[in-house]
C-alpha cells in the first residue's frame, strides 16, 4: 500500500528535477516559478536541534546538487506549526524557498529513520592554536593574511582605523548567509562615504574560512560584484590555522563535514587603538547598526587614554 504511494511521488520528484534541470542551470533540483526569482527545492536532512524561538531549527540536509553542497545549517520555518512534534535527530524532508532576500522552509515531513550507519555525523572537533577568546575591550591581536590584489596585509596596519570584520566563503548560496554579510558591508562602505562630515578613518575586512577555493582571484571578482572600493574594504585569505585562530576567537565557528562547509556568523568591530568594540551575532543586525559602531570606533583617540 505504502509503495503504490510512494512510486508516485518520485515518479513527481524526478519528472520536477529534469523540469528544472532544463530551465536554469542553477538549479538542477529547484524550480524557477514563472514571473519570479524564487527557486524551490525538495530537501531531505537530520534535525540536529530546534532553537527556542519555535521558527528556527538546525538541520544537516543532503547535497541540493548545482546549489549548496551537504551542510549543516540553521532553517527558518514558514509557520512555527511546521516544526511541531520534531526533535533533534528526526530525518525530514522539507521544501526550501530561496528568493532574492530570504529563505525559509515549509512542508516539513518527518521519514523513517536513518539507518544508524549513517549517524552520528563526524565530530565538529578542529585541531586549532589554543587561543583565549576575545572580549569587547580586548586588543585585537596581530594576523597575517593576503588580500584580494595578492598583497600581504596584517590587522596591525589598521591601528588608527576603525575596523569591520567578517567571514564568509564566496560558494555560500543562501541569501541570508554569506551574501548578507557582503550586502550588508556594501550598504555601509556606501554609508560611510557620504555622511556629511563622517570618518575616513575606516577600514572593511571580509575573511574567507574557504581559503582552498577562495584565492585572491577569486576574491577580487567576489568584491567585485559587491562593488567594493579597495580603499576602504579588502577580502582577506590565507592559512587555514591563522583564519581558524581569529574566526575561534570571535566565537566565528566553521568546520567541513564531509566535503561541506558549515558555519554560524559573526562581524566585528575594532576601534580606532585596534580593541574590539562590538561582536555582533548572526545576521540580524542592520548595516544602520554598523556604521553607527564604525563612526564610534573611528572617534576613539589614542591622546583620550593611557595605552
Ligand atoms: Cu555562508
């Protein structure tokens, strides 16, 4: 009975991937509705845990192929009702909306569970420096690492600036990830630029974890398309063990399970002596929010204080 059902529906699944694969090479498994930029994809994952506010739960999903590798990563549910009745490792299957701005997730089914071979998931274990984590007040410390015009750069030259960082890796899909993080510095490079009197004491830094793939040339082309002024915003590579060490120490968490990249987000900034003034999480916080932190930090001078 169970198969007359189930036939069917991947007879469906299979008949939309060939759908899509011949309308967008984007997507071999998403569908482009006609009339929009929103994409749709039929998902299969392991809850790995549910967050309190009832709408955002974390799952490690399969490889979306053209898209995003496997990963584990936060989801936000259309409606709260969707996620009801689901615990940490139930196998789902969901469809994901992606459009311009936002992604959330509907239809959220819960499968048969896994075999147990498949689980549990390598550790998030990552043999890095053994590194206190920084505090706001804290000196930023000194970091080596090569920009997106192959030249060396060291957070040491930026004393007297006040400092943005964040981390990204360029393959990073999903609108509200990565691409937010860039949209949100290019809106304040943009910001900083004209505001009447503002600072020109400042300084962006994007970091990629994904140094492998995310060589300078790369990067100059991701600055690129987020129309990044080099004088005022560098995209920054190099080892993986320094890229590690300030990621950790900022609480910026990525690790690679199987052949994916996953991570959580964090931005922050330094002021004009190089301390750190304020971490923000995640990717609620405006570049409104920034600029304001940036102008502050450019203010501060080393004549107001004993170093
Ligand atoms: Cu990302």
């Amino acid at each position: 009975m169970v198969r007359l059902f189930l036939l069917p529906t991947l007879a469906a699944l299979a008949a939309t991937s060939c759908q899509g694969a011949t309308e967008t090479k984007v997507a071999a498994t998403g569908i482009i509705l006609e009339g929009t930029t929103q994409q749709v994809f039929q998902v299969k994952g392991v809850i790995k845990g549910l967050k309190p506010d009832g709408k955002t739960v974390e799952i490690r999903h399969e490889e979306i192929p053209n898209y995003m590798p496997a990963m584990t990563m936060p989801f936000e549910a259309k409606e709260p009702k969707e996620l009801m009745g689901l615990k940490a490792g139930d196998a789902v299957s969901f469809r994901m909306t992606v459009t311009s701005s936002e992604v959330w997730i509907d239809q959220v089914r819960k499968l048969a569970p896994p075999p147990l071979t498949e689980l549990p998931s390598r550790g998030t274990f990552r043999f890095v420096r053994d590194l206190a984590p920084l505090q706001v007040g804290d000196p930023l410390p000194e970091y080596r690492f090569t920009n997106e015009l192959g030249q060396a750069v060291s957070t040491r030259q930026f004393s007297g600036q006040a400092l943005a960082i964040t981390f990204i890796f360029t393959r990073c899909p999903l609108p509200n990830f990565c691409p937010r993080m860039s949209s949100n510095f290019a809106e304040a490079q943009e910001k900083l630029g004209s505001l009447p009197n503002g600072p020109t004491n400042w300084h962006l830094l994007t970091i990629s974890f994904d140094p492998d793939f995310d060589t300078p040339v790369i990067l100059k082309a991701y600055s690129q398309r987020f129309g990044a002024n080099a004088q005022h915003w560098s995209f920054l590579t190099g080892d993986q063990i320094d890229i590690s060490a300030i990621s950790e120490q900022f609480g910026q968490m990525f690790w690679r399970d199987q052949g994916a990249i996953n991570h959580n987000l964090r931005t922050v900034v330094v002021d004009a002596l190089g301390r750190v003034q304020k971490i923000f999480e995640g990717n609620k916080w405006t570049s409104q929010e920034l600029v304001a932190e940036m102008v502050k930090a450019a203010a501060v001078k080393s004549g107001s204080l004993q170093r």
